[in-house]
C-alpha cells in the first residue's frame, strides 16, 4: 500500500475536524462532499483525498465484520 502524500493527509484531517458531518463511510458521497467543501481542481488529488477520510470514517467505527473465531 501506497503511503499518503503530506498534503492528502492534512488537508482530509482538516476537513474532517471542520466538517465531521459532511462525511461517512461512502467513499462516493465523500468525493462529493471534497469537490463541495474545496477548490481543488485535481480529480486524482480529490478522489485520494476522499479515499484517506473514508479509511479514516471507517476506522473511527468498525463494523462487526470482524467475527472471533
């Protein structure tokens, strides 16, 4: 796996602290919700940045997929 520019980062954890709720474990609505919220113009930079708080959405609130066995 790839690791995250500085600025990805950054920029998804000052969204997400600005705008918790503008964002969920969508990963679609998230891509809106960037393009809204910012003037990026980079469809890739946007999609990576919503991809970042999309991971972080779902770590913040694991599902019960994760059965003990």
């Amino acid at each position: 796996m790839a690791i995250k520019p500085k600025y990805v980062k950054q920029l998804g954890k000052l969204l997400l602290e600005k705008y918790p709720e503008a964002f969920n474990t969508d990963f679609e609505t998230n891509k809106e919700s960037v393009a809204t919220l910012t003037n990026v113009e980079s469809k890739g930079v946007r999609n990576r940045i919503a991809g970042y708080i999309t991971r972080k959405k779902g770590a913040s609130n694991p599902s019960s997929s994760s059965a003990s066995a």
